[in-house]
C-alpha cells in the first residue's frame, strides 16, 4: 500500500490541501498522549446496534483510551451494527496538528448519519466549516465474511481513499485497522467507536510502528445526536 501522512490517515486531511504538515507521523516522539498497548474494556449495556453490553466501554483516561484485544475469532459482524450512527450530530474534535510540539488543534464539526441496504451499509457525511472541509465515511458489511469495511471519501476528489479499514465490534466497542506503509516502514492505523450509547458515541484513530504492541493517538471525536437524519 502506498505510503500516506500518517496523522491524517483514514479521513485524509492532508489530501484536502488544508494542512501542510509534511513528515510529521502522528503519535511520533513527545506526543501529549502516551503510547498505550490494549485493554480489556467493560461498562453497562444498552440496547440497539453493537452498543449491547457496553453503553461505556472504551475506557481508560479519555485522551488514552484502552481498546478491547480483537480475538482469534472475532464476532461476526452483522446486519445494525452501525445503526447507532443513524441521526444528525455534533462533533467536538481534538486532532494532533504538531507531533513535534505535542500541539493538539480542537474544532467543531458536525456529521449526517444514514443507515442504508437494511443495515448492510452506513454512509456519514461529515462537514467541517471551520476548515472548509467535507467528505463521507461508509461502512459496508461483507455479508460471506461477516467483516465490516470502513471507507473514506474526501470531498475535494470524490475518490475512494485506500486502504480501507477492516473490523469488528467486540464488547460494544468497534476497531478497525488497515496495513499500510511510513517512509517505507509497515505501521498500521487504527480506528475505533466506542462509548456508544444513546445519543452519543466517539471516534479516534492511532497508529503503532511496532505491528501492535503500542498505539499513537492522534485523533478524538466525540459525537452528540441533535436529531434524525435530514433528507439526504
């Protein structure tokens, strides 16, 4: 896979022209939130979706999340798990802007959620008007693997951005992760939704350069629902 700039990975800001930050891996040295391996997660459950059994997991300190290990065999995934997403939302966003500096750049956003195909699918259209920045997230079940596909489309180009992550949910926690390569260096990223609960959810991505054992965060989003889906 081509080599991409690491702290915008899945939602591919750098390809959208806003910023310049060439040769800054996230999570790089002196990051303000340190590298973590994984952990169990628990919490209350909630009903709807993947949220079952875990309306607070994703725990740990909230700029250093743990993650439940994905197992051996993961759960398949199924037919609603997204369904959480289905709404209109606000989104408060804290994104690493300077790995070298530990400079965290917090924004506001907000998204539009659609579940789609009977729940095979979930498309987001996310908006960012404090950047000038827009694009769509869509989630597509593979229904022969029970695996969920997890892929970006930036506005500007219109052109689906490899690699696509892959995942599952496990203990109402969903992560997703793809290959990919750094200065010729295999890494991989990662994303996760967690604290799923009704009306509310979070997104963050890292990346590890040690196939796993610890994980950068460059990347929160948390997520309030204001309301259904406005026509698309």
């Amino acid at each position: 896979m081509s080599s991409m700039s690491i702290d915008l990975t899945r939602r591919q800001w750098m390809a959208s022209g806003i910023v310049a930050m060439a040769g800054i891996a996230a999570g790089g040295i002196a990051v303000a939130s340190a590298s973590t391996g994984s952990g169990a997660s628990s919490g209350p459950g909630t009903t709807g979706g993947a949220t079952s059994g875990a309306a607070n997991a994703g725990g740990g300190d909230r700029w250093n999340p743990s993650v439940p290990t994905v197992p051996a065999v993961p759960p398949p995934g199924k037919p609603g798990d997204f369904d959480f997403l289905h709404g209109e939302w606000r989104i408060a966003h804290r994104r690493l802007k300077s790995a070298k500096d530990a400079e965290w750049d917090e924004f506001e956003g907000e998204a539009t959620c659609w579940t789609i195909l009977g729940g095979v699918g979930s498309v987001e259209e996310l908006r960012i008007p404090a950047r000038n920045f827009a694009g769509m997230g869509l989630r597509l079940l593979d229904v022969d693997k029970a695996l969920w596909n997890d892929f970006w489309v930036n506005a500007r180009s219109g052109a689906l951005t490899p690699p696509g992550l892959t995942g599952h949910f496990v203990d109402g926690v969903g992560v997703f992760i793809a290959e990919d390569t750094d200065d010729g260096k295999p890494i991989l990223v990662r994303g996760v939704w967690d604290r799923i609960a009704e009306g509310r959810c979070r997104w963050h991505q890292s990346v590890s350069r040690d196939a796993g054992k610890t994980w950068d965060y460059n990347w929160f989003m948390d997520w309030t629902r204001i309301g259904p889906p406005r026509s698309a």
